[in-house]
C-alpha cells in the first residue's frame, strides 16, 4: 500500500474546494495533487498528471461529473461530492466508491476514505478500475431517504409495487425508488433474470421449477409465457 494517495478535487465551487482540500490535509494518506473547477480543466489535468482518487461533483457547467467520468476510458477511483441526492443511484453505475452530501463533514469523509482504502489492490496491478468493477458483489438501492447496500448473495427476488419495487432478502424486505426495468440493469446478467413483467430472481435461489412457476424456498412465483424458453435453457447449464 502506498503511503500517500494523490487526490483531485473537482468543483465548480470555491467553498468546497476549501473543505476537501483542509480535510484531505488532515488525513495522513492523501495528498491533494490539484483542484479543478470544471470537468474540461480536470480531463486536461488527467492526461498530463495521474491520481489514485477523485472527489468530483456532479453539477457542474457545461459538462457534468458523469459526463467527465464518460470520457475517460481508466476513470481514478471516485467519491461523488453534491448537493443533490437525486443522483445516487446513477453514480453507483460508474462504480463509484461513495456518494457524499454536502455540507460534508469530517467524520464522513474519513468513512469514503475507509472505503476508498479497502478497495485498493497491489500498485503491481495494471488495471486497478477493471478489478474493482469485477469485485463489487452488491448493489445499491434509495430505501426512503437512505442508500441500502444489499449484497448479491442476500437478494432472493424482486417484485413491482406501484412506483417502488420491494426487494426481499434473506434477512428482510426493502420497499426502494427503483423501477423493475433500472433494477434489472444494474443487477449481473449472470446471476439474476427477470421471469415477468413485475419479478426479478435469483437463479441461484431456485429450489424446483415447472410448467409457468419457480420456487425460491417456500415462495411460488409466476413464469412468463415470453420468459419461459429462457429460464429453461438458463436452468440446463
């Protein structure tokens, strides 16, 4: 593990460049390796300096963090820092760290940093962005007004309700803004499959299926008719 970590702060405002960059001095692994206040400042920083970590906000003129993070083919590993918490579930499909919410405090930000740390492989690595990506074995979901982690090895299936879609675990039942069409894509093709209009489940979860049904433990769901041919050939392999 290196002993310093060199961090870009991207920011369109002044005041949160003065509270990362105080609070990047405070921690013993970071060093502040430059600040930007748009994203084309920090795609031409990018391509002549590298860095291990991103602290980007997400609202910015005339190019949006996303958009800077679609530019860049080997992204830094990155920390969303906004205002706006309309954004979270969208920032999760740049894989990325955190999601922190102005006015960030210290102790907040040292728990990204926690994270940002775990997720750190050999600096041997050649692709340490790729691997991660490969690694992750959650997804994300707004639950009310919080960000609920469930890992992949809980979920059991997901089902329609009205504008929610409730998602139930192992260990319990989740009601999440999510439609059932976003939730199917941001789940791994080679684990989940939607089985009807309103279901997602969890192959490995099935414990016997038949003529238009699965069962996940003591639960019965439908099987529809365009999804049949499908989960049949899914359940050969």
């Amino acid at each position: 593990m290196k002993e310093k970590y060199r961090c870009l702060i991207v920011d369109d405002e002044p005041a949160a460049h003065y509270v990362l960059s105080s609070y990047v001095e405070r921690t013993d692994k970071l060093e502040l390796a430059g600040q930007c206040y748009n994203a084309i400042e920090a795609i031409n920083f990018l391509q002549q300096h590298s860095v291990d970590l991103l602290f980007l906000d997400i609202n910015m003129p005339e190019m949006t963090g996303f958009d800077l993070l679609k530019t860049l083919h080997h992204p830094p590993k990155t920390i969303i820092t906004t205002a706006y918490s309309e954004f979270a579930l969208e920032s999760y499909e740049f894989w990325t760290i955190d999601y922190l919410l102005k006015p960030i405090q210290f102790p907040r930000f040292l728990k990204s940093i926690d994270r940002f740390l775990a997720t750190v492989v050999s600096d041997n690595t050649p692709d340490l962005y790729n691997i991660n990506v490969v690694k992750e074995n959650f997804f994300t979901v707004k639950v009310d007004s919080d960000l609920v982690r469930i890992p992949h090895n809980d979920f059991l299936y997901a089902q329609s309700f009205g504008n929610y879609v409730k998602i139930i675990t192992d260990k319990q039942t989740y009601l999440a803004s999510i439609t059932t069409t976003e939730l199917e894509h941001i789940l791994p093709a080679s684990q989940f499959m939607r089985i009807h209009k309103s279901n997602i489940i969890s192959l490995d979860k099935i414990t016997r299926s038949g003529n238009g049904f699965v069962m996940l433990g003591e639960v019965e769901l439908p099987v529809g008719i365009t999804y049949r041919r499908e989960l049949s050939e899914r359940m050969k392999i």
